[in-house]
C-alpha cells in the first residue's frame, strides 16, 4: 500500500468507525509484537519465581 493509499484508507476508515476505535486498532497492530515479546517476559518471570530463582 503506498502513502496515498493509505492515508485515503486511514480517511475512509475514520469516517466510518470513528477516530477512537481506528487508533486502538492501529496501536494494537503496531505494538503487537511488543506484547508479545512483554507476555514472553512474564512467563519466564513466572518461572524464575516458581522455581525459587534457580537458574537451570
């Protein structure tokens, strides 16, 4: 998709769903990876913990 796809996109976008729920949909695609990586974290604090923070 090129720039001016996408901003008319973005446009169409926003007059149909309304500017709050196209930016949460954006930020959630954008920082999917980031959660995922933060939820990957998480689980591996939750094994540290669990094992009483041997290292194996």
């Amino acid at each position: 998709m090129n720039s001016s796809e996408w901003s008319s996109f973005m446009i169409t976008a926003i007059g149909n769903f309304g500017f709050p729920i196209v930016i949460t949909g954006y930020l959630l695609i954008r920082f999917e990876k980031k959660i995922e990586h933060l939820n990957n974290s998480i689980q591996a604090l939750a094994h540290v913990i669990r094992d009483g923070g041997k290292s194996k």
